[in-house]
C-alpha cells in the first residue's frame, strides 16, 4: 500500500486560479485516502480557517501552508513547522502586503495596493526558520533554473525540496529522471506533487473558465492559457505511485514532510490587550469599579436593588468565562469618544450590549429597567465564544475612532477584519458569460433578471422570461459553470468596522495588508473565520442618523437653551407615539420607510418596547415564517379586551403533559404576545421546546448566520420539527418556527440589536415631535442618508408649520442653520430679530421640555392658537425658529468655498455687491472664489440679497473676467467692453424657475412642479393626492405626482410601492405584480405618472394611511417639459397644409420633436429612490 | 438631409415588426443605447440610456451591437448616391445621432426644375429606396441643418438672404452646440436662436468662458452666413463629369451599354477642349433603392477617345456593376486627368515597400476574380487539438506573427484529415501500444514516448452526446522498418469509458 500527501494545493482563495473549495479537496483527499494534505495559496492565508475547519470535522491532517509568489515570478512553497514559524510566515506576508518592514517601529504603510504581495525570495530566507520549502519544478525548466535551486538550497535555512508533478507532455519519464538528476545535483531532494488546481477533473471546466477570468480573454481565445488536458486533480495514491514509478522516495518523502509539520490552527490562542487596564489592577476589579462608578451616575437617587442584583450576577459571570477585557476594551474606545471637547455619539448594540454592565458603563442609553434581560441569552458558559458587541458612531466622524484605535493599540496589533466578497449570481453569470464569450447584453439580460443578490443560481424561469433560448449550448453551459461559480471567494474586502486587537503582534497571528483606503490596514480572515478561532472583534460601526441626532442636541442647544442627550431626552412621551401611530414618521431612523410607514399605524406603538417590536417585524423573518399577522391580530384582541377593562391572556402552545413544563414557551414568548419574532426567541424555542443541545443550537445558530452562503441549515430542519412533533406540539406551529429560523438567515435581528434600534427611533421621533425644524436641519446636514431626498424633508418640515428658506449669499451657511422666524410668525418675533444673534429660549431645563407646539397633522398647517390651547404658559416660549437652507444644498458646491465666504461675512459683514464678493472672499491659500463658485451661486438664485435674480445673476457672475483675457477671443475680435445685464434676456416664468430650482438645488420653495399642471390634470380626472385620504374605500381614483420612492421589497411578493407627491401631498400607489408586468417600462422608468386604481385604507380602519391599488400607470414624464416654456413651434392644425408634408410626414416630424425634447429636458427632476 | 435611424442596413437582421429594438454601444458606463426603432422609442426609451435601465424597463427589448464602421460605411454610400443632385457631397458624422448630408447645391438646382421639385424629387427617390428623410434648403449649411431637423416640415426651404428670420424661431440646439452650452444657453432663458440675435456678441462668447463661448459665437455666424463653413466632400469633385437621368429605370447591363458611347463621347469632348486625357475613369450608375454602383478603370497613360474609353469599360466587365432594381441616372467621370503628352515617372519609397505592394495588389487582383474573402492563407491557432492548432485566415500582406510553442511536443509533418482508425494490442490504462494495425497491415512497435495528454475542447458544441470529443491521450511510435508515427486513443480508460469504449487512431506520420 502506497501512503501519499498532496502537498501542492491551490483552492479558490488562490483567486481565479484555484478551482476547488478548500471543503471539497478534503473530503476528496480523505475520500481517495490520502495520508493528508497541504493547502498553500498564492501568497495568502485568508482560506486556511476554513481549510482548518473541513480537515478537524473530516479528521485529515492538513498542513497550512503558502505559496509564496515572488517579484520576479519565481514560486515557492512553505509549510511552517511549528507556532513560531508560523508567526514568521505572518510577518512575512504582512511585509509583503503593506510594505511595512519593522511592524512595532513604523507605523507608516509602503504603497502597496490593496491585494499585491511584493516580496523578494531574501526576505523569505530570512525569516524562512522551521519553514519547510518546495521550489515547484517548472514544465520546462533549463540550467538557470538548475543554478537558482542550488543557490536558494543554499541560502535556505531549513529543508528545501524540489517539487516535481507530472506534465503528461509525452516525455514524463524522461522528465522526472532529469529532475531527479537535478536534484541530486543541488542537494534538494525531490517530492512528488500533481500540483492541484481542483479537486475532482470535472472541475476543468471551471477552471478554465476561472483561467479566461482572470486573463480577460475568451474561451475560444484562450489558447494555451488554458490547461491542456484535466490531470490537476487530487489523485489517489495508487495513481500517484503509478506515475512515480521509478522515483518512490519523492512519494515517500510527502510524508516525511507531513511528520515534521506540526502546527495546528488550534495553537493559536487569543489574548485580550491590556491596555485599558490601569497597572496594579486586575481586569475583573477595574471594570466592577467602573460599572459601580457609572451605576451611581446612572441613577444618582441610588441604585435599584434589582439592578444592582443584576450587575452583581452579571459581572460574576463575566469573571467566570473571563469576558472583563473585553468589556473594558469596548468601554475604552466609547470613554475616549465621548470626551469632553470630542464628544462623538455613539451607542452601543448586540448580545452583550443590553446588560446593565454596558448600560452602567455608558456602551448603551438603553435602560435595563425598562426591559427584562437575560444575561445568559447572550453570555453562556457553553457558548465559548466572544460576547458581541457593536458601537454605531455618528458616521461623519467614525474615523476618527478608528484612527484613534490604531493609534493606542499600534498596527501591529490593530487591524479590521476582511469580508471575503464571493460571487453571487449577478456577478457569476456576468464573469462565466464573458468568458464563454456571450455578447454582452445577453450576459446583461441574465444578470438582471437577478433581484436582489443573493441566490444559488439564475433561475430557469427567469432565463426564459429574458427570451433568450435555454437550449443554446454556449448557454446552457454557462448556467451550469456559473452555478459553480457561485459562492466562490472573489477577493478580499475590509469589513465595514470589525476591529481586531491583540495583546501580541496580531503580524504573527495573520498576516495584515494594505486596504484600499490610506491608514486603513486589514488582516486576511473574515467574521466567521474568527469566530472559528476564537479571536475578540469589536464592531465599530457608522450610524447616519447618530450624526443627525447629534446635530440635533447642537441646535436645540444653542438655539433654545435646551441641553439633552441620548440618556436624559424624555422617556415614554404619549404624544410622540401618537405621531408615529399616524405613520407621521419621514425622517424617524427605521421606521421611515414605506413598509413600516404602513405598518405604524397597525402595530399602534405605544411604548418603548412596541418600539422594539416595530423595528424587528417588517423583516423577512417575521414575514417569511408568517408570524406578522398572527401579532397583530393579537395586539387588537389585546386593546379590545383590555379597552373593556378585561385582562387579556394567550393559550400558548404547550408540549404533551408528559414532556414537561406547560410554561416553557410562555416565558420565552410572553413578552410578544405568544409569536415569536426575534431571533433570539427562534433559538430558544430550538433549546426549550426542541431541546437542542447547547452545541446543537450552536450549530443551528452558525447555519442560520451563512445560510445564504453555504445553504447547511436543511439539516436542522427535520431535527427541530420532529422532535417539537414528538413533544407534542402542533405540527404546523414547528414548522413555522423553522421558517422563521430560515428567514433569520437571511437578516437575522436579534432582539438586543433591535432595543438599540428602537431607542434612536424614540429618541429621533421626539426630537422630530419637539422641534421639526431641528430635526429637519440637522437631518439636511447629514445627508446622504435615510430614504428620504432633500426636498422631502424640506416638504414634511414645511407640513409640520416650519418655515423654510432659500440658499442666500449673505444669510447661508455651509449648513442649513436656524434664524429668527418671520415677523408673521409671532408677536415678540421683532425684538428676537432686532437682537439678531441673541435669541435665547426660556425652555432652560429638560424636566419642562414641552413642544412649543402641537403636532400638526399631514397636509393641514398648524393654526398657531392651537399652540397656546395646547400649553400652559406658551407666551414665555421662543417661538419657533426659521431654517436656512445651507449652501451645501447647492449642487456641485464646495464646502471650501462656503466656509471662505462665511469667513469673508464673519469679518467685513454683507456683501453689497457681485464685484465686492468675488473681491473679498479669499480661499485656503490665496486664490479667490473660483468662476464655476460664482456661477453655482447665481444659478441656484441665491444672490438676491445682492438684487441679483437668477438669470442677471448668471449674466453678471459668469461675465466677471476669470484672469487674462481669452486669446481666442482675441484672436476672433470679441474683445467688446461689458455691460449691464442686457435687457434682452427673456425674463422667466414661474415655472421656469422652479425648473431651475430643482436643477441646482434639487428642490424648490417656490412651488411644486405640479402645481403648474394641476389644470392639464384636472382634465383628466386626476385629484389631487391630499384628497385620496377622504375617497370612499374602493373608490376609483386617479393622482398624478412626482415618483419620489420606488420600492420592491424582498419580503413583499413581488410588489412594488411606489410614492408619488404632488402640490397637495403625498400619495401610495401599491403596484400588484400583475400590474407591474404590464406597466414595467412605467413603473421602472417614469418620473411623473398618472396612477388611476382603487383607494384602500388601512385595514384596521385608522385611515392614517391611504393606498390607491394600480390598475393603470400612465408615463407622464414627458408633461415635465412643458414647465420650461411654452412650446417652441405651435403645433400647426391639420387644416395647415405645408408644402408637401403628407399626414404621415407631419406625424414624424412631432415625433421628431419629442424625441429630441424627451429625456435631456425631461430630467429635471433627480431620479428617485430606489429600494429592493 | 438627414435620413432617419429606421433606415436599417438592409443585410442587417431586422427585428420582428412592431418589436422594440435598440442598437447598443459600449461606453464608459456600461452599454447604453445609441439609436431605436420607433417602437422602443413608443415605449419610452431614449438614446443614452443605459442598457442595464431600459432592459428593466422593457425586458423584451432586443439589442444589437452598434456598429459604427458600417454606419458610416452606409452613410457614405448613401453620399455617393447623393452625387447624382451634386458633385460635391458631404456625410456629416460630427454629432453621432444627428448624422446627414450635404449637398452643396450652388447653381444647380434649376438642374431639377427649381429648389420645390429637387427637394420632392430628392425625398420622393428615397422614400422609393425605402429611406425616410427630412431635407432643406438654406443659404448656409448650418441653416441647412437646422431646419432639416428642427424644422416642422419634413421640406423645408429657407428663401435666399431670409435666413435670420427662416432661424428666429428655431430652439438652440440646432445650432449643433455642447450639451453644456445649451443648458446655459437655458439657464439665460435663451431658448430660440432669435433669442440671441438682440445679445452683444462679446459679452455672449465671454459667459461661456474659453472655446464653449467662442463655439456658440461661431456657429450662429455660421448659421447666418457671416462666416464660411467649410465642407469635407465624401470624395473630391471629379474633374470631368457627364451625366444622363432615365425616365424609366435601366434594369440590365444591355440598357447600360447602350448609353455608355453617348456618356463617353460628352466627357471625350469635354477633355479634349482642355488638351486633357483620363487617367482614371469611373462608370457610376445610380440605383433607385438609394445606392450607387461603380466601376473604375485606371489607364496607364492619358486618353481621351471615346471609343477607347468606352473599351476600356467594356472590358473590365459591365455586368460588374450590380443593379440591383435598375439604375435611374449613369454619370461617367474623369476622376484623374494629365495633359495628353506629359506623363511622370512613378517614385517609390523601397523595393521591399514595392513587393508589400506588389502582393497587396496580387490578392486585390485575385479577389477581383475569384470574390471578396476568397484568398486565405492558413495560420497557426493556439488550440491544444493538434487538427483545431491552424486556421485559414483572409490573406492580407503581413501575416501575424504564429504563438509560441512548447518545443517538446513535437508534431508530425503529415496530419490526416480525417485520422485513420488503428486496432491496437496496448496495455490499460495508457500503456504504449506494443503492436497496431493501419491500413490492414500489421506493424510492430520498436521505440514509443507517450502519451501526451490533451482534453478536448469542452466548450465546443457536439452534434451528439455520442460524438462527444474525449480527452486522447498521443504516442509516438516506430515500427521496425523504421517509420514513425503518431496514434492516439480517444477517451481515458477510468474516466471516460462508461458509455463508449476508448477507440484507437492514427493522427498523422513523421517524417
């Protein structure tokens, strides 16, 4: 019996080179009995995790190892001996990565791009000790080959083999003796390898699809780029000995190799840093003595005796499982972000995230009292892994964190994870079809018959949606490879925040490369491959709305006196969940979108944790698994019994008397109303009513979270419904709770992650109830972000009775600010205003915060008496202020440019003049404001302080001489001295320059574009949006309007929410599958629409959110144009014979007209939104 | 002029009537639309979007690569067609989408009973070939292509020195501007080209700043005539030229030949008043589907006899010219002429140049005879298949260089085409063939290497499952008598024996 190893594998992690899962070569190898094997990919370690993974579950020794790509594009392959030589060969690629040669000195990365490895084979001889080395043996080699291996044999400090695999040119035999001659020559003794690219010789195919990829070429131009035949297999060991014959040694001595490399993953062993423990302090003590400290200032009237039952359980179980670093780690980077002067929001989120430890340390606003939590969800003694915790920063100003956490702990022990980007079927079929050499708006066609990412394969049906023939054998084939294809590792992407820290050179634990962006660096293993290894990771995450809440507590501040934060904003304010009941929720982080607009009014939040409910129903989850209807239907039950004062109960669904506890399924599902709806919840009906294992639930847990990837949670199936089944329970209640499993699998949301949520739901809902027009501006100066654009929060602001103001010259800031409201506004507005910048609000203390005014319903301004029938002493309030829109809502202008006006302003007050603001403002280096600054300026309209309008504002800013005078001009005689704005420019009509408006500022406060139309629509039957909620239910309707959001849910079916806006308001067009095939092109396209259907109401009767169900959807983006002008060339009257214009003639002619006029025109309006 | 996009090449695969159907080209961004039938158009797709948006839109859109090179080529036919109305015609290509012609029509339109009936004859000829167009007639070619376009009748004549009021109410964009000039052109509330007749020029160019101003400057004087726009003529205006218009088409080459001698005798004449002969005669025949059909003779020394010129043609084959639905015009031209006595010696650059030349003009000549594409020569592919490794190619005068090979594998000098089968006695799964039959003769195997291993190529499509190419596995043998040989075994024993047995064959002979 021959024993053999396979020591030269390439998987798939060597990019678009290998054709095999590192899983699938072994459990081939075990399959085909070999003695083990050893993965080296090409200059990387990112597969080896996984590798580790497969070889421990099948029990192959596997050998982790690299191939090692030199400059000059010589290769040799190391295997590591022991831990140390394994932290050498870290070093080594992270050298080769980042450029950066001494780790702990210089922190200063080389220019090496993202993905490269430069290394020279002397650096790896000087670090190569205890590294074992296989020089591949070329298919054609000569003397200079022969030489090089005798001088790397001997600048070599440990073992240094030849590798010799067949070639199957005809002349092996010869080949191999020649080899074996070379290598007693140079003292490098031969092994035998078949130098692997896949591990079955079907996977050819692939591989050389793989080989077209990577060369940008074509199959059918491929040539001899591609293999010449299909032997780089994993090959028994009978087969191997067959090849050998003669050289029986160089098969013996793969096992040699395998005897002498010991080294494991499982040596590596985590190590929390230390730096956030003082010296003199054990971890445990430092971080009871901060949860106490904070514990006080949490509650300053002393600590509950239930939390402090609590932090005493929990903080000995942390003790326990030796979680104190970790949590001081966390607690480190948050204190550093809010210190005085640097204040960054932040909030922390996950498992860990809502212990009252993080609660009392200040990780999370999220007060425990207010929910029961249990620690052990999140902490147990099996589950050996790391607690979770992720901190949202504000994201304008996450990087600062991130610096700040490679500045403490040192790259050399900081780096972010990767996120292995693997095909997914959009990209396969594009990159497969390429390479098949489809044209490319076949592979288009299939590409886009993809909704969404993620999937297994191109459906058929979709193919044949897509017209195109299945039968086609280019096709056909490229089916099949691309569903190979699928789920390969792409390349390696930075995590968006997954911190790793060491207390050792993390450069020895994984290698570290450059990322593509400047001071990052990121190691080479994901997510899952850390929790594999059991290595700590703290999220550090952007938050768009913890910037515009930030903003928020800003103003309010300065301009009302008014000093809150996350922890101290008023709790559980009726009128707030009063607003969100009626869906009035544009802006609010999460539930701003169309689902949960309409979900709003049906849940009826009323506290806190309907809050938490809301965020994690509209989910696939909940939805999939069909557990949406069931609590809502629920919930009314519960209002309508408890509205008859009765007490509400659930029968629960229980096990047989015989097995056990009737009340088990109560306490994990009684706080939502019996239906389970967080993932965590999932999980322990696996544990309590399926009795899993804690490693069985561990396993189903894993399953769930690479679902889409691996597709492994079939497995559980069975097992969880058959035994819920033999417990007794209702066989179609667990198959739903699997479902739901399922549908967690793809975005799983946990409860812990959606009680972080919630909170900056109330906290930006209170803010948005309070004081819309802060909200509002600081929800503009964080933009990009939500689902709302610009002129939809401008539009809401003005509904909730906020007065809004154009960009001026003299009056805006880069950001939109707040000023004194208008004289029509209030009565003490004049003095406010005469003080100008010294409008102080009498609100001083948060315990009195009261909204100046009530809540204004959709569509209907406030009448301002109702603010003092609402409020006692509303005549000391500060009235509400005006916002200014900011300069930075000018498309295209520069917040350099906004910053040196406002300079400019601050020391010389206003501008009087075009010529006096071009002469004063002076930038960052000496230059003036740019020509194209000038031009943005009057463009958007915003020099009428300087009795400028648009159109002589763009005259007189773009006829400033920019330096020397053209020589063209010269040169052509223009040389004519200017004047004034000439009285021939046509003065515009309205229309025309809310046109503009829209333009330059992608909003206008003039008017709304359909407000010009209105008539033209009326015609037609069309009514006005902010009538559709008082049609009677199935009514027929018609509302024409702006599409501002169009949205296809995942979860939905196939349906598609567009929403429409006109002069009146806003209306939501439900678009039915049906309906959407037969107005695809409109629905997809269109920017102005006619949508006539039949009016639906909420079911639940509150009328808070109207739908109009589509029948018929009619493009009327081509109406757009008609705000420009009037049209050029009357059309003339069929009576009107021109020369020789036949019917036919004419007709094209206005086509012609149309044509020309159609999309440039049309595009006033920026594109909407889109969702899936 | 200006022929409109619906106007397909008609060797062009037309889309199913009524279809949407966009021709595609590839940008920056990805594909995006370059020109769509009226049904795409109906449909609300516009030139420049993305592919990637209008297949969302419309999934059944079906899509063609743009192909530039044969747009133009089809347009400058259509400009050679045009020179039955002018002498001098321009295909106008600067703006792609708003391609057309120029006629430069000087003095000549009395030619065709005034500027009205040239311009229905002119549209009513191509409306015939099945090619809708727009037309005008202005003083200047800038106005020209203006009303063409912009204009609400499909014929539009702007009356001599009324050109400024024919523009007034044009928009601006018949000024053939920078979508960046216009837009600010709009911003100005510019919108008609009268719009800026009232505008002080200077301060105009200056709020463009740099060449965009000059631009705008430039095409309105273009427009109105103050300053020359020079044309660029598909080919320069022959020197000598006689024509002759049929009221009834000519169908045959018979009809042809009997205008010929009345078409030579005019240009005969016409040289001779000059003292001039033909160095290159050209026969252009104007079909009625909108494209004209030529034939050249060059001569090898000036001649200006009717009679010889007509020879001339005559020999080089009338029935060359293809008439497709009969010709409605023949024109004969003198599109290279010398003074009868002088004559200079040809200089060229090298004697190598001279034989690329003299080769160029060998396959020109065989092509001439034996059809377009019909001299190949083969060439090496890259293709591990030995039969797949050469391709015949079109034979142009500089092969490219053949791809590198790996010495080792040596192939034979003879391969037979189709190989021959072989019975073998060879050991599995590849061992050497210790004996084979070829031919009915049986030969015994002295010397062998092998195999060399080479997969089929998998992505080619089989006729059958059972025609399938296998992997082969190639020997080197010799026989006793010293001849060597190449056999190979189709199909891996193990592997790929399941359905078919591994089948044995000779692919070629040494040498």
């Amino acid at each position: 019996m021959s024993a053999y190893a396979e020591l030269d594998i390439r998987s798939n992690f060597s990019f678009l080179e290998g054709g095999s899962h590192a899983g699938e070569l072994v459990d081939q190898a075990k399959a085909l009995g070999l003695a083990a094997i050893g993965i080296a990919d090409r200059n990387t370690l990112a597969g080896v995790v996984r590798a580790h993974a497969a070889a421990k579950q099948c029990g192959l020794p596997l050998l982790i190892g690299c191939r090692l790509v030199f400059t000059n594009g010589a290769e040799l392959i190391v295997y590591p001996r022991d831990r140390s030589a394994y932290g050498r060969l870290c070093r080594l690629l992270s050298i080769g990565k980042s450029g950066i040669e001494g780790w702990e000195v210089g922190a200063e990365g080389g220019a090496i791009a993202k993905g490269e490895c430069h290394l020279r084979f002397e650096q790896a001889a000087a670090l190569a000790e205890g590294m074992i080395a296989l020089a591949p043996a070329p298919v054609a080699f000569d003397e200079a080959f022969e030489t090089r291996l005798g001088a790397w044999r001997a600048a070599w400090p440990d073992e240094l083999y030849l590798a010799a695999s067949p070639t199957h040119r005809g002349d092996d035999r010869a080949r191999l003796n020649r080899l074996a001659a070379i290598a007693s020559h140079t003292g490098a003794p031969m092994v035998a390898t078949n130098a692997v690219l896949y591990h079955h010789f079907e996977r050819r195919l692939l591989q050389d699809v793989l080989t077209c990829i990577r060369e940008k070429t074509t199959i059918d131009e491929a040539g001899f780029r591609l293999q010449a035949n299909a032997e780089r297999f994993v090959k028994p060991p009978q087969e191997m000995a067959r090849l050998f014959k003669g050289h029986e040694a160089a098969l013996a001595r793969t096992l040699d190799i395998v005897r002498a490399c010991r080294f494991s993953l499982d040596e590596l062993s985590y190590v929390y840093p230390d730096e956030p423990v003082p010296p003199g302090k054990t971890p445990d003590g430092h971080l009871r003595e901060l949860a106490f400290k904070g514990a006080e200032q949490r509650y300053p009237n002393g600590i509950p005796a239930k939390i402090l039952a609590l932090l005493e359980k929990e903080l000995t179980l942390i003790e326990k499982v030796r979680y104190a670093p970790y949590f001081l780690t966390v607690h480190d980077i948050v204190a550093w972000a809010r210190e005085p002067g640097r204040e960054i929001l932040c909030q922390g989120r996950g498992s860990a995230a809502n212990s009252v430890v993080c609660f009392c340390l200040g990780v999370t606003s999220v007060d425990p009292t207010q929910q029961d939590v249990l620690f052990e969800r999140f902490i147990s003694e099996e589950r050996s892994e790391p607690p979770d915790i992720d901190v949202d920063f504000e994201h304008e100003r996450r990087e600062e964190v991130m610096q700040y956490v490679f500045k403490r702990y040192g790259r050399h022990r900081a780096a972010i994870c990767a996120t292995v980007i693997h095909y997914r079927p959009r990209s396969a079929i594009r990159d497969v079809g390429k390479a098949l050499g489809l044209t490319e708006d076949v592979t288009a066609q299939l590409a886009n018959t993809v909704w969404g990412s993620y999937g297994a394969k191109v459906e058929e049906g979709h193919v044949d949606a897509t017209g195109l023939r299945r039968e086609d054998p280019r096709l056909k084939l490229a089916l099949e490879l691309t569903e190979d294809l699928i789920r390969f590792p792409r390349h390696l992407s930075q995590h968006v925040g997954g911190f790793v820290l060491t207390q050792g050179p993390l450069t020895e634990t994984v290698p570290i490369g450059n990322a593509a962006m400047d001071d990052r660096t990121f190691i080479e293993w994901d997510k899952d491959d850390i929790d594999e290894l059991k290595i700590m990771k703290v999220d550090v995450l952007a938050l768009g709305m913890l910037t515009a809440i930030r903003k928020s507590f800003v103003l309010m501040r300065e301009h009302y006196g008014v000093d809150l934060d996350l922890a101290t904003l008023p709790r559980e304010e009726p009128r707030v969940y009063d607003m969100l009941c009626k869906a009035d929720s544009l802006g609010v982080f999460q539930v701003e979108s169309r689902a949960q607009m309409s979900m709003l009014p049906r849940l009826r939040p009323r506290t806190f944790y309907d809050l938490v409910v809301e965020v994690a129903i509209v989910r696939p989850g909940p939805i999939q698994g069909n557990m949406v209807h069931p609590y809502l239907n629920r919930r009314s039950e519960k209002r309508a019994v408890e509205a008859k004062g009765g007490a509400y109960s659930i029968a629960f669904p229980v096990p047989s008397p015989e097995h056990g506890d009737a009340d088990e399924l109560k306490r994990v599902l009684g706080k939502t109303l019996g239906v389970p709806l967080f993932q965590e919840q999932a999980m322990r009906i696996a544990m309590e009513a399926a009795k899993f294992s804690g490693d069985e639930a561990n396993g189903l847990r894993r399953a769930m979270a690479t679902f889409r990837r691996n597709g492994t949670i079939g497995s559980y199936e069975d097992m969880m419904v058959s035994r819920m089944v033999a417990r007794g329970y209702d066989p179609e209640f667990a198959q739903n709770c699997f479902s739901q499993i399922k549908g967690f699998g793809d975005y799983g949301f946990p409860e812990s992650h959606a009680a972080a949520f919630a909170h900056l739901v109330y906290v930006s809902a209170w803010i948005k109830w309070a004081y819309p027009e802060v909200f509002a501006a600081a929800l503009l100066n964080s933009q990009p972000m939500g689902f709302y654009a610009p002129a939809q929060i401008v539009r809401d602001a003005k509904d909730h009775g906020v007065e809004v103001r154009h960009p001026d010259v003299n009056e805006s800031d880069w950001d939109c600010t707040l000023e004194s409201p208008s004289q029509r506004e209030g009565t003490s507005d004049g003095e406010a205003g005469a003080s100008g910048e010294g409008l102080r609000p009498l609100r001083q203390t948060p315990t009195a915060v009261t909204p100046h005014r009530p809540l204004a319903t959709q569509g209907s301004p406030p009448s301002p008496c109702g603010r003092s029938s609402m409020e006692k002493g509303s005549s000391e309030e500060a009235p509400p202020r005006a916002v200014r829109l900011g300069l930075r809502q000018i498309d295209g202008f520069r917040e350099a440019w906004a910053v040196a006006i406002m300079a400019a302003r601050a020391t010389g007050g206003p501008f009087r003049s075009l010529d006096e603001l071009k002469a004063r403002v002076m930038l960052e280096g000496g230059a003036g404001l740019p020509g194209h600054a000038l031009d943005a300026l009057a463009a958007a309209d915003a020099l009428n302080s300087l009795d400028l309008t648009r159109r002589p504002g763009l005259w007189a800013a773009r006829g400033i001489p920019g330096g020397s005078t053209v020589p063209l001009f010269a040169f052509a005689g223009l040389e004519e001295a200017d004047g004034p704005p000439p009285p021939a420019l046509p003065v515009a009509p309205l229309s025309e320059e809310v046109v503009n408006d829209y333009e330059t500022i992608r909003l206008s406060l003039k008017a709304h574009p359909m407000s010009f139309l209105r008539k033209r629509m009326a015609a037609v039957g069309v009514m006005p949006a902010g009538q559709l909620k008082d049609a009677p239910e199935n009514s027929r309707a018609a509302v024409a309007g702006v599409v501002l959001v169009r949205q296809r849910p995942g979860s939905a079916h196939g349906v598609v929410f567009m929403t429409l806006e006109d002069e009146t308001g806003v209306a939501n067009a439900i678009v039915w599958p049906k309906a959407f095939e037969r107005f695809r092109p409109v629905v997809m396209g269109a920017r102005m629409v006619i949508v006539r259907g039949l009016v639906q109401h909420a079911p639940d009767g509150a009328g808070y959110v109207t739908h109009l169900v589509a029948q018929t959807i009619e493009d009327r983006t081509a109406d757009l144009a008609l705000l420009s002008a009037p049209p050029l060339n009357p059309p003339r009257s069929h009576g009107d014979g021109a020369a020789s214009a036949s019917a036919d003639s004419r007709d094209r002619s206005t086509r012609e007209h149309e044509r020309h006029r159609h999309p440039r025109d049309a595009r006033v309006l920026p594109r909407s939104r889109d969702f899936h | 002029m200006r022929p409109q996009p619906d106007g397909t090449d008609a060797s062009h695969p037309r889309p199913p009537e009524g279809a949407p159907f966009a021709l595609v080209e590839k940008g920056v961004n990805g594909l995006s639309l370059l020109a769509l039938n009226a049904s795409a158009r109906a449909l609300g797709l516009w030139r420049g979007q993305a592919h990637a948006d209008a297949c969302a839109m419309t999934p059944q859109l079906i899509s063609a690569p743009a192909e530039a090179e044969r747009d133009r080529d089809a347009l400058r036919r259509l400009a050679l067609w045009a020179e039955r109305f002018s002498p001098s015609v321009a295909a106008d290509e600067l703006m792609p989408g708003f391609e057309g012609l120029f006629l430069d029509m000087t003095g000549a339109a009395h030619l065709f009973g005034g500027e009205r009936s040239l311009l229905s004859d002119l549209r009513g000829r191509l409306h015939a070939a099945g090619i809708p167009a727009r037309l005008a007639i202005a003083d200047t070619p800038a106005a020209a292509w203006a009303l063409a376009r912009f204009s609400t009748a499909a014929e539009t004549i702007a009356p001599a020195g009324r050109t400024r009021e024919a523009l007034a109410l044009l928009p601006v964009e018949a000024l053939r501007l920078e979508a960046k000039a216009l837009s600010l052109l709009k911003r100005f509330g510019l919108k008609t080209i009268g719009n800026l007749y009232g505008l002080p020029r200077a301060g105009l160019a200056r709020r463009f700043r740099g060449e965009a101003g000059f631009r705008v400057v430039e095409r309105l004087d273009q427009a109105l005539g103050t300053l020359a726009e020079p044309l660029d003529p598909v080919r320069p205006p022959p020197l000598y030229r006689v024509w002759v218009p049929f009221a009834e088409p000519v169908m045959d080459v018979d009809g042809v030949a009997f205008h010929l001698p009345r078409l030579a005798e005019a240009l005969a004449s016409a040289l001779g008043r000059d003292g001039q002969g033909a160095r290159r005669l050209r026969l252009t025949g104007f079909r009625v589907d909108g494209r004209a059909t030529m034939l050249e003779a060059g001569l090898s020394a000036p001649a200006a006899g009717a009679e010889h010129l007509v020879r001339l043609l005559r020999e080089k084959g009338l029935e060359r010219l293809d008439l497709g639905f009969g010709l409605d015009a023949l024109m004969l031209s003198a599109e290279k002429a010398e003074t009868v006595e002088a004559r200079e010696a040809e200089l060229d650059a090298s004697p190598g140049q001279a034989s690329l030349h003299a080769l160029a003009a060998l396959i020109d000549r065989l092509e001439a005879k034996l059809g377009e594409g019909q001299v190949r020569r083969p060439q090496p592919k890259e293709s591990w298949v030995p039969e797949l490794s050469e391709a015949w190619t079109p034979a142009g005068p500089s092969p490219s260089p053949p791809p590198e090979r790996d010495e080792a594998r040596l192939r034979p000098i003879l391969l037979f085409e189709p190989p021959e089968p072989v019975t073998t006695i060879a050991e599995l799964p590849d061992g050497v063939p210790a004996r084979f039959v070829w031919r009915r003769a049986s030969r015994r195997v002295v010397k062998a290497e092998g195999p060399e291993r080479l997969g089929a190529e998998w992505w080619r499509p089989a006729a059958n499952e059972a025609k399938r190419p296998r992997t082969r596995d190639y020997y080197r043998v010799e026989d006793e008598t010293g001849r060597r040989y190449w056999l190979y075994r189709e199909g891996l024993y193990g592997r790929e024996n399941a359905d078919r047995a591994p089948t044995w064959w000779i692919a070629g002979v040494f040498a």
